[in-house]
C-alpha cells in the first residue's frame, strides 16, 4: 500500500455525515477498459490495488489483457479480508495453530506471533447427528449427546476463541456456517479504520468447507479452500492463484408454476458440469436475476464446487440490499454497500454484458422438476425417469450423466418387476413390513443448499399441511429429519404454522448442522439395518442437500437423491423410489381414493403468502447474542494459556507430528528413489474416498486404535469429531468402503497389495510396513482425484501415510493445492499416457528425477521399473502452478514456511 501508485488512485466517499476513503479502480492505469471486467474479475483488481507491491503495474496490465483473450498465465496474490471455519476443519486448523506455537517455541521465537492477521470466524455446525428423530425430544437429545461426545473438542476451541486473537466461534446449536455467513456475518463492503480514517473494500474471504461459495449471492467473492491453505491465509500469507478464466451464464425468464430453486440449481449444474468450469469463475448476469430472490441465487452459488467452479458469483443489485434489510443489516451498512458497489462499478445494471471467457444461458422458462443421483449431484434425472434411473443405478457405474443413461429406453418402467416387489420381512414399532429394494430409508430436508431458502421449506411446509389434511403418513421404514440452517427457519417455519404438519409427518427438528449431507445421518433402527444386509438391498436417501457420493450418507445406503425439500416430503410418503411421482398415488386419503403429488403441490402464490411471514425481527431477534451460547456452551470452563495443554491420553485432541522434526532452515528437495504404489485408484476420486469421514468400523483401523484406547463402539463418535487426532485420522486415510483400489480384484475398502512379499493389507498397514523398511510410496489415480469437499486431511492423512506424490490424469483445485500445502509433489500424466495405456498394475516401482531443478509447470521424468526388473521412462508434468506453491513445497509445505518466516 506503500507505493506511489496506490497512493494516486485512493478516493473518497461522503456518506450521512461519515467519511469514507477507497481504491477507485476508475482512477487506476486501464480504468477505462478495465470497466468492461467481469464484476468478480473487479474485485480480485481492487484486491491487487489495494495491496500493491512492485509488480503492482503489471498485474494492472495483465487485468487489461486478459479482456483481448479471456485468460492469463499471470500469478497474482488474493488477500482475503476473513476467514470461515466449520468444526470438522476448523478443530484441525486451531490444533495446528497450537503445534505451531510449540515449534516456535522450541525453536526460540516469539509464542505470541503465532496469531491469526485477518478476521477468523468459526462457526460449530457439523458435529450433531441424527441419534434421534421422528419425536419431540429428538432436538433435545441429539443436542445432549452433541455436548457429551464432543465436550473435550469444545474445551479446546473455547481455549483459542480466549487464547488467540481475531478469532471468534459460533457456539454450536446456532446453525451452519454458510447460513450464520450469509445471514449475519457477510458485509458485502467491508470497514477496517486506519490511521487515515475508515477503509472500504469488498468484503472477500476463504472458507475451509468447499461450500463457502455461497456467499457469492450477496456480491462477496470467496470461495472453499483447504484448512492449510486458509491457516496461511489467516496468518497473513496470501492465496496464490493465476488470474482465471470467467464464464458467463446469463439468466433469462423465470421459473414456471410448480419448478423451484432446488430445480434450478441442478440444471444449473449439469450444463456447467458438462460444459467444463474447473479452476474457472462462473458469474451469473442477465435480466433473468431481476426476478431471481437472493435465497435463490444463495442456492446457486452453493453448488459452485458441485459444478466445478472455484466459484458462482452474483452482482449486488436491488435484491442484494432486500436481503440485507430483512436479514437486519443496519441501514448505514445499506446505504454503503450502494454507494460503493456503484462508484466502484460493482452495481448490476439491466443490459450488463462484461467480457467473459466464455457464456452459456439458460431460459428458467425451461426448467423442469428434476433430481440428482445415485452418486453425484451432476447427475440430473428428470422426475418422471426416477423409478429408470433407479433401475439402472444398481450395479452400473456413473461415468456417464443418470440422464444421458436414460435415453433410448423406451419409457420402460421398472415398476412392477419382480426384484421390485420382493420384501424382506422386519419389526419395527410391534408391526411388522416389509423392504423392498428401492425403500426410501432416509428423508432428510438438511444442509446449507436448501435451508437459506424459505420459498422450498414454505412449500414443503405447505404441502406436509395438504398431506396431512388429507391422511398421508410418511412410510414406516424412513427415517425423516429437519435440520435447518439457522434458529431463524424454524421462527418461520412456526410463525407461518407449518411445523406441527412437518412433524404430523416424522419432520421434527432434529438439530441446527449439516447432519446427514456430510455422513452424520445417525443409525437406521436396527431392524432395519439387519433387513439390508439379510438381502442386500439396494435402498435409498433423499435429501436437501448438495453431496451424494457413494458411502457418504450412510454405510447400508447405496443410492443417494438430491431433492428440494418438498420432494423430500414426498419420497417420504412414498417410501420407494420405484413410485413415479408425476403419476402414481403417494398413497390413499381418509376415504380410499388415492392422492397424487399435484393434488398437495402448493401454488407458487401460496408459497409467496408463507415467505411473507419471514420478518426481519426474527433475524434480529436470533443473531443478538450470536457469540454467547447456552449454558452448556458457556459452563465449558477452561484455563487461559498462550499454549495448549496437550493430554497424551486424549483421543480427541493430539499433538501433531507436523513439525517436531522441523528446523529453523529446510532442508534441500531431492528426487524420490524406488517409491512403492499404495494405491492405484480410478476416474473421479473423491476426498470423501480418501479423507476419513463419516463412521467409523469396529474392525477398521481407527477403530481397533479406538478399543485399544478403551473407547466403546458407542462412543466413537464420527471421524470428523476427531479430526484433532491425527493417530485416527491417519488410519482412516483411503478407507472409505466404496474405495476401489485397482491393485485388487473386486475389492471395495481401503486395503492394498503390500511389495515384494504380495500380502494383502489393509493400507494403514502397509503403510506403517512400508514406512519401517524405508520406502517412500506414491498414489496413481485417474480423471478429476480428489473431487469433493476441501478437506485438509485427505491431504494430511496422505502425507502421514508416507505418500511423497501422486500422479493423476486430472486434480480437483482444492486437492491439489492442499497436497503441496502438506509438502506432497503433484504430478500430472502428459498426453495419452495414464495407468491404464501404461499397463500398471501396483507392481511396478517409481523413479521422479529433476527435483532439483524444479520450477512450476515444468517436466519431470519418472522411471517406471516393472516387477520383472524392466524399466521404461515417462514424463510427467509437474502441478506445481506457481512460485509461491514452489516455494511451500521446498518449505516441507505452507504451514513450515510460515513458521520459518515468524522466526
């Protein structure tokens, strides 16, 4: 900021009686052409001008190229203003701000230095699980248990919300991040007083859930990173990244009677899925958005890391400032944001058409009700071609779209056929049913895509009251929840007299957390459980939320359905996927006569009249005391320290092994010798596949480390509450039960083949052998490794495991930065080459030379020696992207370099 040039280009704002000052972008070299920049591309410009260092006038420059071409190879730094955290991501990042704190002390520096540098929220919302439902004690008691499985985990996060500056958390029972962000905490313009008086900017930030995106409804630019890329960003170091690629989707027309923003977002999906956005911005813009709510466009953007996108940004607008009126922003803060967003060229205005890479459009006219699944949220189904799709889900593979699947079927029915009509026989209340494949076992309106909107709870608030009126009940065997995004729904939901129906229907609150959209979708009822595995049954989910991905929801449950949240409440009176929606009867009313979806499907009017029930008091009314908590909350009683008081015997909360070999100066990058293959993976591997998440197996090996701990089954807990355990974490590293490591035949779960001697391990194992004899190891994957949420452990638990690099056709953004960011060397498959053409078989042992002389993007030669002792070379490219990712990997990763900076 010290430069002459930032200095010029500094302008002022009179605003009711305040004073304001910012960087005008008009006033900058190129302002003219610089106008015609996507909106989000303006943004990451201020970014620049804001903190302008030397190359500040390039960067400026490569702004206004990019306009002739549509992208740049230029590297430039984001700095965001804030940081988000949820508990599963957030817990790991605070214990390793404690490790970091213990290297820095054993190495002579300054304990204190070790402090967040921008704003950090972190907000509990992923720990509470669905144990009970279906009854009125159910919020209460998924709560109690909540508190007592991870009282030790909230000790240590009120430790740092004492101990460490800048940061504030979200006590749990509030709602979930991307909500309490969207609704609270997101400014839009943010303040910062300086010396000079106060500073107006974008509001920007990093997120460690992927879903951070869905603040870009309200013109914020942020987007999910890994918890070690958003620890540096927190202690100052900024987010390296090339200037991207932007797609435009225009938006025209609106949604027809019956289509809602759940349709939307899953067409939305599709077209850019199949259009390609990885590592790219999507910016939505076009006349369509005058008519599109916030909540909607909230929806949307949620979605960003389901389409691929870094993110899905809107343009503040007329809607924009609505929503920050209802949602009780101060009228100050309202005014701010116009003026700003205008002056700065931010505002949205009709017939707005910046440059973009490239665009796509999409007349809402068209949209037609719709879901997605088995096993990824870009699988659209129409949803007269469910029962199809269904059908052809059970035991087919999802290389190709649900849709595209479908076509050439003939309208064929799977209705009726005879594994259809096959029941297992179980218990459940003093009746007995029977389970037949394509039982809905789980109904869930939960996760942050869907609970921000109150147009799709109204409407399935409305019609669980149709459903009711007309003496529907939900099938016996599903298991229904309600989990909102925030205190303020279930206000609504009351003040608009809708939860006594949802509940009439099993829709009883069950908590305030992602539950089942992140695996914590609770046990089936037993009988229910042991009536799958008896005959294997191929059952389902249907859910709210924006992940669906095989083993995700729960371990029995092999086809998972994205659904609006009236759709939802309609599986659940249905109880079978089998059931076409658009014409068969959702069961029978008082007198018999069978009722179908259209005769309880609200009007877009009635759910208009609901929606107007939500009122800004409630915003205000929930967000008072936001920081304060319950008594339990605040009955937690722990001892202030600037470092942490680690517990050997904990099984939560563990000393990291990051940094106790670490020196004040690293060490030279050499080449990696002989490296064995872990794992051989396919196309499309997920973190959910990699990272440990969900339950945990009694026999796995995280859950004999668990028993040989003393802890019993019933207390283990999720592996997402003990993310501050590394000794769990790492042993659940690549052991989804989906996992399908290629060194095996017909294996799923997280085992492996062992070299030289052959044994089958599970990969835990092998790593820990593999790590006594020596050897460093490798992970050769497919397309698209490491899709999914940004979790930081499917990168930590792979370092830990011994992986020194992995070599893919393809990465996930977030992956890949996560894995230099934990000092793994991403390699990349040049031209045809993958393990397929290559013929490999796990066998084989890899050589990666000129390491020595590395440099982003460049080519580095891997020899491949076969079991025979015959060797061939390839080269690789070398995903390193920038000199700042160079720079962390020589470091060991991003986190040493930070500490080695502090000292």
């Amino acid at each position: 900021m010290s430069s002459e040039l930032t200095r010029t280009v500094q302008a002022r704002l009179g605003l009711n009686g305040r004073d304001y000052h910012y960087y005008a972008l008009d006033q900058a070299p190129g302002g003219t052409q610089l106008a015609r920049l996507p909106k989000s591309l303006k943004v990451l410009t201020e970014n620049l001008l804001r903190h302008g260092d030397h190359g500040l006038k390039e960067e400026l420059q490569a702004m206004v190229d990019w306009l002739k071409h549509g992208h740049s190879e230029r590297e430039i730094a984001f700095r965001p203003v804030r940081v988000l955290m949820q508990d599963f991501t957030g817990v790991p990042a605070v214990v390793d701000l404690a490790a970091m704190r213990e290297a820095v002390k054993r190495l002579g520096g300054e304990v204190e230095k070790v402090n967040p540098q921008s704003a950090v929220d972190l907000v509990i919302d992923h720990s509470v699980m669905v144990d009970e439902f279906a009854n009125e004690q159910a919020f209460a008691t998924n709560v109690d248990l909540e508190m007592a499985r991870n009282g030790e985990r909230y000790a240590f996060l009120r430790w740092g919300q004492q101990t460490f500056d800048n940061f504030r958390v979200v006590p749990p029972g509030t709602g979930i991040c991307h909500q309490v962000n969207l609704e609270y905490l997101g400014q839009t313009v943010w303040q910062q007083d300086t010396g000079d008086g106060t500073l107006i900017c974008p509001d920007t930030l990093v997120g460690t859930d992927s879903h951070t995106t869905m603040i870009n409804a309200l013109g914020i630019l942020g987007w999910g990173v890994g918890g070690i890329e958003a620890e540096a960003a927190m202690l100052g170091q900024p987010v390296s990244m090339r200037i991207p690629e932007v797609v435009g989707f225009k938006l025209t027309g609106s949604l027809r009677e019956g289509m809602t923003a759940t349709d939307l977002v899953l067409t939305v999906t599709e077209m850019l899925r199949n259009h390609g956005v990885v590592g790219k911005f999507v910016e939505f813009y076009g006349d369509g958005l005058a008519s599109l709510p916030l909540a909607d466009r909230a929806t949307i953007a949620n979605m960003a890391p389901e389409y691929g996108a870094t993110c899905g940004f809107f343009p503040v607008d007329e809607e924009t400032l609505r929503y920050l009126r209802l949602t009780g922003r101060a009228e100050q803060q309202l005014a701010l944001v116009e003026a700003y967003s205008k002056a700065q060229g931010l505002w949205r205005n009709p017939g707005d058409e910046p440059v973009f890479t490239d665009t796509l459009a999409l007349d809402m006219g068209e949209v037609e009700a719709c879901l997605a699944g088995p096993k990824r949220p870009q699988d659209r189904v129409v949803l007269s071609r469910v029962p199809q799709a269904f059908e052809l889900a059970r035991g087919q593979s999802v290389s190709d779209s649900a849709e595209s699947r479908l076509e050439g079927e003939g309208g064929q029915t799977a209705v009726g056929c005879e594994q259809a009509q096959k029941g297992t026989p179980f218990h459940l209340d003093g009746a007995t049913h029977h389970l037949r494949d394509g039982a809905v076992v789980i109904a869930a309106i939960t996760s942050c895509t869907n609970t921000s909107n109150p147009s799709v709870l109204m409407a399935a608030g409305l019609m669980a009251r149709a459903a009711v009126e007309k003496g529907l009940t939900r099938a016996p065997w599903v298991k229904s929840s309600l989990a909102p995004g925030s205190r303020v729904v279930t206000r609504y939901l009351e003040a608009a007299g809708m939860m006594p129906a949802l509940e009439a229907l099993g829709f009883h609150l069950v908590g305030y957390g992602c539950t089942t959209c992140i695996g914590n979708s609770g046990p089936l009822p037993e009988s229910i459980e042991a009536a799958i595995r008896k005959d294997d049954l191929t059952v389902a989910s249907v859910l709210s939320g924006n992940r669906n991905f095989e083993g995700r929801i729960h371990p029995l449950v092999k086809t998972n359905w994205l659904a609006s949240p009236p759709l939802v409440v309609a599986y659940a009176l249905a109880g079978n996927m089998h059931v076409d929606l658009t014409k068969d009867a959702l069961g029978t009313d008082k007198n018999g006569k069978p009722v179908y979806l259209k005769d309880i499907w609200p009007s877009q009017k009635a759910v208009a009249e609901a929606v107007a029930k939500v009122k800004t008091d409630m915003f205000s009314k929930e967000y008072g005391e936001v920081f304060d908590g319950d008594e339990r909350w605040r009955a937690i009683d722990v001892t202030g320290s600037a470092t942490f008081d680690w517990q050997d015997d904990s099984t939560y909360i563990r000393h990291p092994p990051f940094f106790s070999d670490m020196a004040a100066k690293p060490a030279p990058v050499t080449d990696i010798e002989s490296a064995r293959v872990l794992a051989l993976l396919g196309d499309s591997v997920t973190t959910d596949h990699i990272s440990p998440a969900g339950s945990i197996k009694a026999d796995s090996p995280a859950g004999k480390y668990l028993q040989e701990c003393g802890i019993k089954r019933k207390d283990f807990n999720s592996y997402g509450s003990r993310r501050g355990n590394h000794e769990v974490m790492m042993r659940g590293t690549f052991a989804n039960i989906r996992i399908r490591n290629l060194m095996l035949d017909d294996v799923e779960g997280g085992e492996t083949r062992h070299y030289p001697s052959g044994e089958q391990l599970s990969i835990y194992d092998a790593a820990m052998r593999y790590q006594d004899e020596g050897v460093p190891l490798v992970v050769v994957a497919g397309k698209e490794y490491g899709t999914g949420s940004s979790r930081d452990w499917a990168a930590k638990g792979t370092r830990l495991l011994g992986v020194r690099a992995v070599l893919a056709r393809s990465y996930e953004r977030i992956h890949r930065s996560n894995l230099i960011g934990m000092g793994v060397l991403p390699l990349e498959f040049s031209g045809d080459d993958s393990m397929e053409s290559l013929g490999l078989s796990g066998e084989e042992q890899l050589s990666i030379r000129g390491l020595d002389g590395l440099n982003p993007g460049c080519r580095l030669t891997v020899a491949i020696t076969d079991g025979d002792g015959k060797t061939r070379e390839i080269e690789a490219l070398c995903r390193i992207d920038t000199q700042d990712e160079l720079t962390y990997y020589r470091h060991g990763g991003i986190l040493h370099y930070v500490i080695r900076n502090m000292l």
